[in-house]
C-alpha cells in the first residue's frame, strides 16, 4: 500500500477509470456478438444492432478504451461476418 498522499490518489483514479473502461469494453463486446447474431439469424432489427455496435466501438475509440486501429479492426471484422451471413441468406433465398 502506498505511503505517499499523491500515489494513494493516483491509485484511486486507476481503479476508477479501470471500472469505467471495463464497463464500456463489455458493452461493446456485447453490442457486437448482438449484432453479429442478429445478421445471421435473419432478425428483422439486424442493421440496427449493426449500427449500435459501431457506435460503440467509435465511442470506445474516441475515449481511448481501445486503439483507433483496433477499433477499425474489430469494425472491419463484423462487416465481414454480417455481409457473410447476408451472403448467404441470398444464395438461400435465390435457391428456393
């Protein structure tokens, strides 16, 4: 435990700001598995979930929770999986 005035406050900022960024990235892992269900599943609500989930992860950039690149990452990996699953409704729907 630390002794000095000005680490004991700083350790009292780290957690805070560790409780903070935990909040916001397992909102943003749930925003995306969501959205990522939702497009393969079909829902109806499937482009909103979508958009949801960039908006986090844009948030979670923009805050510095994560790295801008690994925000464009991760957003870049969703789009590939919801244009997969939207892939292949169409082939689904185009042989029936």
């Amino acid at each position: 435990m630390a002794n000095i005035k000005s680490q004991i406050k700083r350790n009292k900022q780290n957690e805070v700001r560790h409780q903070r960024n935990k909040a916001v990235r397992s909102e943003m892992k749930t925003r995306t598995a969501t959205a990522v269900v939702a497009a393969e599943t079909g829902a109806e609500d499937a482009p909103e979930r979508l958009r949801r989930a960039m908006k986090r992860i844009d948030k979670a950039a923009s805050k510095g929770v994560i790295h801008r690149n690994q925000a464009a990452r991760r957003k870049s990996r969703i789009m590939r999986r919801v244009n997969a699953a939207n892939a292949a409704a169409a082939e689904t729907e185009a042989a029936d």
